[in-house]
C-alpha cells in the first residue's frame, strides 16, 4: 500500500534529519583542538544587524592551538571580541590592530570528562528524537489499520519502522563513539 511506504519514507528522512542534527551539535563540542566551526554560534553586531561572524571575517587555525580571525573591515574588532567575550566559550581575544588570536587551552582531564558528558546528553536527544518519529509513524499506521488497511501489512511497516529505529540509532551511537575518542586523546 503506497499510503504506508509514503509514511516509512518520511519516517526514514525524519530519522536521518535527527543524525544530521546530533552530528552538527557534536561539532561544536569542541576536543582540544583549534577548530574554525569552533566560532559558528558567534553572532557580531554588523551595521546594527546580528551577523554571523564568518560572514564578516575570515577564521582560519594557524597551528593547533590558535584561532586566527581577521575581519574584512578593520572596525569590526572591536566588535568581534565582545561577541566573543560575551559567549560561553571562555576565551579571551587579543588584537594587533588587524587580527584577533584566540588560543584554545590544553583541556584538563575533569573538562575532558565534561564534555564527553555534553556529547552523550545531545546523542541521547538525538536518540529521543528517532523515537518520537518512530511513535508518530506508529501511531498513523495504527490509524490507517482503523481506515481499513490490513493487518499484516500494518505489522509489516511497523517491523520496519523498528529496524530503521534501531539502524539510525546505532549511527548515532557510532558518533558518540567517535566524538568520545576525539575528545579524550590528548
């Protein structure tokens, strides 16, 4: 029944859409090392307009342990390290006049452990999130078995929006893994 195959179908892409999320939040976990995507939360006051730092300035890791910003107008400085100094980073920009350095601390131990409890709370959420799209496609199945569907079939698809559950978590189970080793390797 095409009815069922179109709700697998958005069920798939929904679950993939939870990976891609919990894979763009794990990279802003940051491992130790300098890192431009480090910076992607930064928003600078751009002629009055919350702005997007790289959209005002280049970021690039001359080694790694430093953040190198240089900004394509000489008068945003100033204004690039408040927004740094105001986000949760905890790093303190210095300036030569035409770029700000940022340099990343070595982690501690205790940090490292933070953060690999950070990275395991947002796979858990992307977790929740495969489970939400696995019972909202339930449910509808469950609805279109009420509007006359067969059984079998409604067994079927909810056969396989289980072993999509179970694909699409172990994904995220594999990076957690992966941003664990990354942030404990020293």
């Amino acid at each position: 029944m095409e009815e069922i195959q179109m709700h697998l179908d958005e069920a798939k892409e929904l679950m993939q859409k939870a990976v891609n999320h919990t894979s763009q939040e794990l990279v802003k976990i940051r491992a130790g090392k300098a890192m431009p995507n480090l910076l992607d939360g930064i928003m600078v006051s751009y002629y009055g307009a919350p702005t997007p730092l790289q959209q005002v300035a280049s970021v690039t890791t001359p080694d790694a342990r430093t953040l190198s910003i240089k900004p394509w107008e000489r008068n945003l400085i100033s204004e690039i390290e408040r927004s740094i100094i105001n986000s949760d980073l905890g790093l303190a920009p210095q300036n030569n006049g035409e770029i700000i350095i940022l340099t990343i601390p070595p982690m501690t131990e205790e940090r490292r452990r933070g953060l690999v409890k950070q990275a395991k709370a947002e796979c858990e959420n992307g977790k929740v999130s495969v489970r939400t799209v696995r019972k909202d496609t339930n449910d509808a199945l469950k609805k279109l078995q009420k509007d006359g569907a067969s059984e079998d079939e409604i067994k079927r698809a909810e056969d396989a929006v289980q072993k999509l559950t179970d694909q699409y978590s172990t994904k995220i189970d594999e990076l957690l893994v992966k941003k664990e080793t990354e942030i404990m390797t020293v």
